[in-house]
C-alpha cells in the first residue's frame, strides 16, 4: 500500500494577497453589520495577519468550529432569522474572515477567491452608486490579480497587474453584449420578501404633524424631471402625491374605498407641458406628476383624486412621461358622497377653530377661503420646522397659542376650517419646486422639496388648489425651502451651501449620477428595447435576442481565440542549427533530453560514443558561448559546420 502524498501547502508569500481579498471584498460591509460582528471580523482577519507575520500555526479547527457556531447564532439573535439579505451577507462576510484561519492548502486559497467573486455581488444591495461600482472594479482586478499570484507563483508585480488587466480588458466586449442583449427583468434578481425594499424614503400614506417637516431633513433626490420645451416658473411646480381627505383629529389619511369611484373630468383651459420623469424607488404607488395630468405612461391610471397611481408600488428607479396643464377645471360635478367625505371632522375637537368658522358659515366660499388665507398672512404666524408639540385640540392650539408650524399644520388648519364652514376640502401632499441642474439640464426635485397644500371644491369650478403656506411664506413657493426658514433652522448642509464652486461640483457629481442611473442601473426592459431599435431589431423577444447573443459572443470568442493563439516566433538561427545537430546525433543513436545542457550532453556523447566526443564538445561549446556567452557569428559558422563533418550513419 503507497504512502499518501504530503499536502501542498498555500505559499506564505501569497496569504497576504488572500488577506488583502477578504479585507477589499468584506471591508466595506461594516458600515450595515452590527458593530460586534463588525469587530469579531476585524479581529479574525487582524489575528490571521499576525499569524502570518510571525509565522505561527494556524489554530485548531474544533475553535474554529465554535466561532462559526457563535457568529451564526448572534446573527440569528441580531436579525431575528437567518434568512433574508442582511442575515445572509452577514453570514457571508463571516466565512469570509474565519476561512483565512483554516487556510492550508491551495484549496483553500481558491474557495477564498471564489467567495470573494460572489461576495462582490451584495454590496450593490446596498448601494448602487458611482463608488461602490468603481469599487467593486477595483476589488474585481484583485481578485483576479490574486489568482494569477496563486497558481502563477512568486512574479512581478507589474507583471501580475499586465495580466490581470489583460484579462479584464478580454471579457469588456463579453460584458457589453451581455449588458444590452440579456433579456432585462423587472426588478431586482437578488430581491427578497422579507427585507428587499426596506429603507425606501419618501412620502407616507398617512400626513401627521412632523412627518413633512421630519422628511425635509433629507437631501436625497426624489426624482428628476426633463421638460421637451420651456420650463414652468418655480412657483406652478406642484407634483402630487397622496391625497388626504379623512381626518381623526390627529393623522390625515386616504379614505377607504368601499366601491370604485368614477375616473375624474380634467377640462385643460391652458397650455400643456410634455416632459419624462425619472422617479426614485418609495415603494407607493404614486407617481409624483405635475398637477395636474393629462397623458399618462402605460399601465398606470388616473385615481379620482388626480393623482397618478402604477399598477405596482414602485420599487426601483422607474422613468415615465407625462403630459401636464397647469390651468384647469377638474371634477366641476363631483359625487355627493365625495363631496360628503371633504366635509367630514371628528366630533366635539377644536371648538374654537369652528366657532371661527361659524363666523364665515354665511360667506361665499370663494371668501371664507379668502379670510382664513388673510388670517395667516395678516397675524403673527410664523413658519418653521420646530413647531411646539400640540395636545387633543391641535386645530385650537395651534391657530390661538403657538401659531408656529410648517406646511402639513397650515394645510392641516385651513382644511379644518374650510370644512368647519361648510366647504368641501382635502389635503394634497408632494414636492413644490425644484432646482434645474444645469450641467444635464434635469430639474432635480428632492426631499428636502417635500410639500402640504389644500384643495376646495367650488361649484362650477371644480377643485382648486390653496396654498396656505404662500399667505405665510410666500418666499418658500418663489424660491425654495431655504429662502422661508430663519436661520439655525435644521436642513440638510448641502442645501445652504452658497459657495459657487461647490454647487458647480455638485451639479456635475449629479448629473454623472443621472446618467449612471439610467444607462447601468435603469436599463430595464424598456431602455433595452428603446436600445435595440435604434440598433435595428424592431420588436426583440427573448428568443431573438438569445440568438444574438449567442452569435455575437461566437464571435467575440473566436477573435480573443485567435488573438491570443502563441504566434510564431522567428526561427533563432543558433537554436535551429543546435536543434539540427542533436537531430543527427539522434539519428546515430544518441537522443538529448529536454532538460540537458550542452556540456552535460557533450560528455554524455563521449561516454556512449568517443569517436563523436571530441566534434561533440566542439559543437557544444560553440552553442554555450552563443547562448549564454559573447560568441559570434564566427561561433555560429563553426556549429553549422560540425552538422555537416558528422560521419554518415552506420560508420
């Protein structure tokens, strides 16, 4: 029975390589791990390095086997599962740092490489952008420089770094094709139920005091809009989104529809403006168009309170195309049941506010309107994102004592008491605004942009917009969120930036995002087909575009095969004659083997056949001195010659 081999051992030169892997493929995953699991892989990658460096063995695997049991029960306690995407990364970036601590042979090593390719993969759960995907890169051309290093053994660096990008530059024309002919999915591939949209931003369902003003603290993009033609003004840029028309004292939310309503009566008086959005994911079903609509995208429907709603709650960056008026008659006859939910109050609440309103009860609408709007402009209101806290009657308290608030408490109020007085009313929340950038030309609409304002029904003119906050703020409509707040009050940094140079920067770092987010991460399935006709292939369905992939990456491997086919070097005249001599020695019965040297061979040539030993050595020093001494062409012509003063066989 053999002896089993000795085990292949991983270089100790190249488990630095392995380490750098796991730190570029893992690292940046702390910012999202909980901090004890981010410390328990610090410490194992910290305490593989230090094995390293001093040389020391490499711990028991039973120890092993308790870490692993340890960091998956804690991610169980942390995530509540083990399954899901934040439980399964965790557990991936786990194995990725306690496999070092096992890592013998070049097995090992490659299951190290392998991991780190699909671990790549997961921080685009996370983030998508232009950092994370140069990073990704970066981290892609180690890995790959890392298995050169592996199986290539000890080379230089630049030489590793030649082949890695070599390599990288190969598959580019692969990626390319695959990118625009691999037939597009809705959605994202490595979306889980459990936890794939969590963390989406934006407008809620429901409006109570401080969920605007809370959302204003973000300077996240909420969308971006591109307008074919002029631009509206600033002040008639109001995007809808929910509508809010039932109330229980606190919390503004939609009324629950127990029958479909008919499809509302738009009669457009105005111009109309064509312009596209693209909409960042909030998982709602609102598509934030400019009030008010008139051509809506495919598979989305007009609700009866004008906004815009998709089939599906939008969970990835979506781009549409609208058509607005912004001059309009809609619902001029509107249902009596919806007319029934725009008056109704929950009982024996703010008793002042409808005393108030008592008081206007014998006014045209048109004029209750007018004197609630005076009442904000003309008292001691005040906007602001700190407003008091308000108790039961918040109506009361904040229309007679702290008179502070912002948009959603001026909407909220002039609601209330348009209600109050008999006058059909409901809250619309949205954006108002927004900033052109001018190095794309997107208007670029965020949600420090978000906004509350109010509509009234008026008989022959249908719903029309109030915005109470104009009366207060007026500068907040006409120029934005900045101008209306006093100082000190709490934005987003980049928002009060003044300095020229930053915001020429911004605008820039924008609009490369813009164009990063709809040519990588918004090529679904409608950029592909818009693509492929531009390309000529009018109508593709998968089994097209499956056949020109296949075709085009044929190709595409045969130019690489045969690029990369050795190609045939120049004859070396001092090897073919040294070749052409051992050729005729083995012909007479004397064969060179391909590790033998020539003076080797020489004296192996006079021990097996004297009478050519001494034209052997001849032969044989001639070639040394060519190839790894100062001979010359007078060397050469003396080993050409021995070839032909070799006796004939059989002599």
């Amino acid at each position: 029975m053999g002896t089993r081999p000795p085990q292949q051992l991983v270089e100790h030169a190249a488990v630095p390589w392995l380490l750098a892997v796991a730190l570029a493929t893992a690292g940046p995953h702390a910012g999202h791990l909980p901090l004890w699991l981010s410390l328990l892989v610090g410490g194992a990658l910290l305490w593989r390095a230090w094995l390293w460096f001093q040389g020391g063995q490499l711990p028991p695997r039973w120890s092993l086997a308790l870490l692993v049991i340890g960091a998956v029960a804690g991610i169980g306690w942390q995530f509540h599962s083990l399954l899901g995407k934040d439980a399964g990364v965790a557990m991936l970036v786990v194995f990725m740092a306690l496999k070092p601590l096992e890592m013998r042979s070049p097995r090992d090593a490659l299951v190290i490489i392998m991991l780190g390719y699909f671990l790549l993969l997961t921080h685009y759960f996370y983030s998508q952008s232009i950092p994370t995907g140069l990073w990704l890169l970066t981290a892609m051309a180690l890995l790959t420089a890392t298995l050169i290093r592996l199986h290539g053994g000890a080379q230089p660096l630049a030489a590793i770094a030649r082949y890695a990008g070599l390599l990288l530059l190969q598959a580019l024309p692969f990626m390319l094709i695959l990118y625009l002919l691999f037939p597009r999915v809705a959605g994202p591939l490595w979306g889980l139920p459990q936890d794939a949209y969590a963390g989406l931003s934006g407008l809620s369902n429901q409006m109570s005091p401080g969920s605007i003003s809370n959302l204003i603290q973000s300077g996240a993009i909420a969308f971006r809009s591109q307008f074919v033609g002029e631009l509206p003004e600033k002040s008639e840029l109001y995007w809808r989104g929910p509508v809010f028309d039932a109330y229980d004292g606190l919390t503004w939310t939609t009324r629950p529809r127990n029958a479909p309503l008919p499809a509302p009566v738009i009669e457009a008086i105005g111009s109309s403006h064509a312009y596209s959005s693209i909409l960042e994911a909030h998982n709602q079903r609102w598509l934030l168009a400019l009030d008010v609509p008139t051509r809506l995208p495919p598979d989305s429907s007009l609700a009866p309170t004008l906004e815009v709603l998709a089939r599906e709650p939008l969970r990835v960056r979506s781009r549409f195309s609208f058509t607005s008026t912004l001059d309009y008659r809609a619902n001029r006859s509107e249902t009596s049941e919806a007319l029934q939910q725009a008056l109704t109050l929950p009982p024996k609440l703010n008793p002042r506010t409808r005393a108030l309103a008592d008081e206007w009860k014998s006014r045209p609408p048109e004029k209750i309107a007018e004197a609630a709007l005076a009442m904000f402009r003309n008292q001691q209101f005040h906007y602001t994102l700190r407003p008091p806290l308000l108790g039961p009657d918040a109506m009361d308290e904040f229309l007679f004592v702290a008179r502070r608030g912002f948009c959603e408490h001026y909407a909220s109020a002039f609601v209330f008491l348009m209600r109050a007085a008999g006058v059909p009313a409901r809250v619309v929340a949205g954006y108002q605004g927004g900033e052109v950038n001018p190095v794309d030309g997107y208007l670029t609409v965020r949600q420090s942009d978000a906004h509350a304002w109010a509509e009234i029904w008026l008989a022959g003119k249908g719903w029309v917009r109030v915005d109470p906050t104009a009366a207060v703020a007026p500068s907040r409509i006409e120029q934005g969120i900045v101008a209306a707040l006093p100082a000190g009050e709490p934005l987003p940094t980049f928002v009060r930036l003044d300095a020229q140079w930053m915001r020429k920067l911004r605008n820039r770092w924008e609009a490369a995002n813009n164009t990063w987010n709809q040519w990588v991460l918004g090529y679904n399935p409608q950029r592909q087909r818009e693509v492929l006709a531009r390309l000529g292939l009018t109508d593709p369905d998968w089994r097209s575009m499956s056949a020109w992939l296949a075709m085009l990456c044929g190709v595409l491997l045969l130019a690489v095969m045969v690029w990369t086919l050795p190609k045939r070097r120049p004859a070396d005249p001092v090897l073919r004659a040294w070749k052409a001599y051992c050729m005729q020695l083995d012909r007479r019965g004397v064969r060179r083997a391909e590790w033998e040297g020539p003076i080797a061979f020489a004296q192996r040539v006079a021990d097996a056949r004297p009478d050519l030993a001494a034209l052997t050595h001849e032969a044989a020093g001639c070639y040394a001195e060519l190839r790894y001494g100062r001979g010359g062409g007078e060397q050469l012509r003396l080993l050409q010659q021995c070839i032909h003063r070799l006796p004939p066989q059989g002599t």
